[in-house]
C-alpha cells in the first residue's frame, strides 16, 4: 500500500515506542518522514533515518521550542517539498507525585512538552500546510483527559488541555483544508508505562491489571499508529474534531464476565 505516496510527516518524539512505529509505518505507506527528537535522542533518530533510507531525515526538536519548530518545518520543505501530516506525538510523565508534594518546575515541564510544545506546533506548520493546500495534524492526547488521575495531576491536567487545543485549532483551520483530530490511548506497552518515570520508582504497568476490561490486554504501539494512519488519510476526510480513544474499554469500567 502506498496512501501516503507525496505526503511528508513530521513526527515529534520519534524514537518513543509509539513515535518510530509511526515514522516506520509512514515511511513503508511511501511518505517522507522527518524524525524529530530531543538532543538526547537525536543519535537515535539519525541511526533509524540512515536504516529507512530516501525520504527520512532526522531533526532535533524541543517541542517547546520555538526556533526548533522553525527549523524542523523548513527541513521537511526541503526534504520533500511540502509539509502534509503533523503528529505530535512527543510527551513526558510526572513522577507519582501528590499535589502538594509536586515540584512546580515538574509541572511546568509537563505543560511546556505536552501542551505549549503541540500549540507550538500547530502554530509552526500552519502556513506550510497552507501552502501545500492542507493537511492533517494529530495530537496524541491520553485517557487520562477524560477524568482525574491521583499522582499525576500535572499529566492528567496537560491532557485535558490538550482537548481543547484540539478542537479549537479544528475549528480555525477547517477552511484551509487542515484537519486536526486527537487520539486518546489508555494504557499501552512503551517504555513510558513500563519503566519508571524516576529511578527507583515504579512503573505504571505495576499498577495496571487490563484483564477486567473489555480487551484484555495491553495496548501495543501498532494500534495506535493503525489508528493514526487512517485519520491522516484520505479515508478519514470527513473527520475533524474528532477524538478517538483507544483503550480497550478502559473508561467503560469492567467488562461482563465471559459466559454471565
């Protein structure tokens, strides 16, 4: 298949387990992918674009960074000619803090990567998108934009702001033939679930048993980029403002036991 054959990506945090399912998956549908990652992961996002071949380049991007927006932009016209799909993909987790023990600096952090880095975004490749006569943006939101979460008031809180964002940038951009939509995974098997967010803490997988919901089991990267694939897609014209949770049924509560 190649739906996305003269479409070019950028994708933010795409070293994460879910951001290189994306970039691979775009790049075998025939898109040009620009791999944007941190400083920290940049030697990463060079080694995955050197693996792909033509059409990927890798950027360094601070989401919450005005000038690496710049410059990633840029670098995607360049590599392709036009810019067609944002995913903004990249995100941290806090600690498991209570409020009144969270450091500000942490929520602070928090907001800077998982809300003002995709406001940035949006605002950065607006023109290009313009310019190429529109285009999709995707802004990777969470379940946990749906209902408070203890100790993780400072990513339950970006999250729900990323719904707004969302839905107002789907409504200013809708007649320049951009789309702009949201996916909301529950818990799925990345790094960020399975590793501490700090050293000598737990993981979130420590705490989460999937077996009492609908599907029983945890999320994996491919359902999300699946999932993703068809929103930025000429398949999915007609969706905008959309919001797709992805949880396995998560936040319907347990499910009916087999056989009641």
């Amino acid at each position: 298949m190649s739906r996305f054959t003269d479409q070019t990506a950028l994708i933010t945090g795409g070293t994460g387990g879910l951001g290189e399912s994306h970039v691979r998956a775009y790049h075998a549908e025939g898109a040009a992918v620009v791999i944007g990652s941190t400083a920290g992961g940049l030697a990463r996002a060079e080694a995955l674009a050197t693996e792909l071949g033509d059409r990927a380049l890798a950027v360094r991007l601070d989401v919450a960074r005005e000038d690496d927006w710049a410059a990633a932009v840029a670098a995607a016209e360049q590599l392709a000619g036009r810019l067609t799909i944002l995913v903004n993909n990249a995100g941290v987790q806090n600690p498991a803090t209570p409020i009144e023990a969270t450091d500000p600096a942490v929520w602070d952090r928090t907001f800077a990567v998982n809300v003002t880095g995709q406001f940035l975004g949006i605002r950065a490749v607006t023109p290009a998108m313009r310019r190429a006569g529109g285009g999709v943006i995707v802004n990777i939101g969470s379940t946990m934009a749906y209902g408070g979460t203890a100790l993780y008031a400072p990513y339950a809180a970006a999250k729900w702001a990323v719904r707004g964002l969302t839905l107002s940038a789907a409504l200013e951009l809708g007649r320049d033939n951009i789309r702009v939509n949201a996916i909301h995974p529950g818990v799925v098997s990345t790094k960020l679930i399975n590793e501490p967010a700090t050293p000598g803490g737990r993981p979130i997988a420590d705490f989460y048993d999937p077996r009492p919901y609908a599907v029983p089991r945890l999320g994996e990267p491919a359902d999300v980029t699946a999932a993703l694939l068809y929103l930025t897609s000429g398949e999915a014209s007609f969706a905008t403002g959309a919001e797709l949770v992805l949880d396995g049924g998560l936040l319907l509560g347990p499910a009916l036991p087999s056989g009641v």
